[in-house]
C-alpha cells in the first residue's frame, strides 16, 4: 500500500463519526448474519458424519464430498433441475410479456376508463377466490399433472402491474415518445424500441422476483402435479428432507463407491439443499445492479 493511500485512509478514519462507527459495526454484523447459516451449510455438507452433530463448525475438520457424488447421481435432482427451469424460463418471459403489454396501455393517461380498470387489477391484490376455486379452476381447464398448471396461473400479477405501470408514468420523458410519433412510429414500435430499453431496471426487478418465487415455490406443484416425472426442484427437496433415511441412501453407497464412514444421511440433505439454491446464488449479483434501482420505483402514484 503506496503512503498517499495510507494518508488517505488515515484522513477518512480520523473523519469518522460515532455514527458512521455504528452503521459499519450494524452492516457488517448484518453481512455476517447473512453469509454464516449459506457458510455453515456448506461446512457440514462436505463434513464427516461424527463432525455433523456439533451444532455449528466455521471450518471442516476433514473434508469429502461424497455426500455431492451421491446427490448428483440422484435421477430425481435432474428431474427437478428439468422441471424447475422449463417453470422458471417459460414464467419469467411470458410474465414480463404481459407485464409489459398491460402496464403500458395503463400509463396512458388518455386511455378511456384507466383508473377504473386499474382498481380492478388492484382489487385483485387483496382479494383471491382461494386454493379451492383454483384447484377447480385448473381442473375444468385440464391442467391437473399439466406442466403449464404451474405456469399460467401466475402469469398476471398485479403488483408487478402496477409498479411497471409507475415506472412507465413517472421515469420515462413523455418528450421520447412525443419525438416518435412525430417520426412516424406506431405505439409497438415506440413500446419495444423506445420504452422497454429504458425501462431495464424495473423489467430485471419483476424478472428477479419472478424467477425466485418460482424457484422457491413447491405447494402449488404438490397439488396440481401428481407424475414424478413433472415433479419441481423444490418439491423432490421437500421429499428428500423429509424421507431420505439410512435404507434409501444405502442404495446409493455401492454405486457410487462411498465409504460408509465417510458418509450420513444428514450429509445427503444438505448437499441436496446447496445445489439447490446454488443457481439462485449465482444469477443475484448480475440482476443486484439493476435490482437497487428498481426496488425505488414501487411506489403507487397517480
């Protein structure tokens, strides 16, 4: 470290306020609340079986990942991974496509009725008919052990309605779209060349929620899916924690040329558990960027 950069950092600590002590303490203690139970996970995950039982450990004592080879091997992992991401992908795009194609037409303010139609979409955020009218719903569509019952029914959401709709209203110059008009363009041309582009920000925001919830959500594919075959990630986690025991995971030790000793069911749970979120961990800090401006714009206006 050159002396200047020493001076520097010496001129910012003696600038330091109690304050600014306190909120650093605060935020670091926070990070470290955040980061310790994904780290304590990981530990025990690649941790012997006689290691397991200590409450919490911050570094392993002898490392194996046998626990990761016979999760891998699982066929019902890749079942859910197939599943859980053909959700995930077909969610995502179609939800922002309707997200999109109604909040733009809503931040018209010479639309005809526009307040009315949006208290309606803003009833629906308070009132629903409830799981059993959407389970008969499903089924009088034929949608029962459907992959789409997963994916249609979620497809308008009215708070991502309403906050794009802000986001169209209040941050984008009514002068942009005023300029193209003049040009020549029709409102498709404008939305998708002028206001999607813009509007990246609050389209990765809805895109991060969207993806999480659907990768995170299981109840609804426990219900409406009754195949194994179109089980979801989340949903073979739920199973495997709750009925992966010594006799089925004896059936993979042979296999996979695991030592007994190297190995427990409560290791196989926990190595399910990483893989499982471990995609989600990924994709967060490219979308973060976008993510901390868009979370700002939530607020309902006009």
């Amino acid at each position: 470290m050159s002396d200047m950069t020493k001076k520097s950092m010496g001129r910012y600590l003696k600038k330091m306020s109690l304050f600014d002590i306190l909120n650093y303490g605060m935020l670091i203690l926070f990070s470290v609340s955040i980061v310790l139970p994904f780290w304590g996970l990981f530990v025990k995950s690649i941790s012997r079986p006689e290691d397991i039982s200590v409450s919490f450990m911050l570094f392993p004592k002898k490392v194996t990942f046998d626990s990761y080879r016979m999760a891998l091997m699982s066929r019902d992992i890749y079942i859910g991974y197939f599943n859980t991401i053909f959700r995930v992908l077909f969610t995502t795009i179609l939800t922002l496509l309707v997200s999109v194609l109604t909040a733009y037409p809503l931040s018209r303010r010479n639309l005809p009725f526009r307040n009315g139609i949006t208290l309606f979409i803003l009833f629906t955020m308070f009132f629903t008919g409830g799981l059993i009218p959407s389970y008969m719903l499903i089924r009088w569509l034929s949608l029962i052990d459907n992959r789409w019952s997963l994916i249609l029914p979620g497809l308008v959401y009215a708070f991502n309605i309403v906050i794009m709709r802000n986001y169209f209203m209040f941050s984008i110059e009514r002068s942009l779209e005023e300029s193209a008009e003049i040009d020549g363009a029709n409102q498709f041309t404008i939305l998708f060349r002028i206001i999607v582009p813009l509007s990246m920000p609050v389209i990765a925001t809805i895109g991060l929620w969207t993806i999480v919830g659907n990768w995170n959500e299981w109840f609804y594919a426990m219900i409406y899916i009754n195949s194994k075959q179109k089980e979801v990630l989340q949903l073979v986690l739920r199973k495997i924690l709750l009925s992966y025991d010594a006799t089925r995971v004896a059936s993979y030790k042979n296999i996979a040329g695991v030592d007994e000793n190297q190995f427990s069911p409560e290791s196989l749970k926990f190595a399910f558990t990483y893989i499982t979120i471990l995609p989600v961990l990924c994709i967060y800090p490219f979308i973060q960027k976008y993510f901390a401006k868009g979370i700002m714009i939530g607020s309902l206006k006009g």
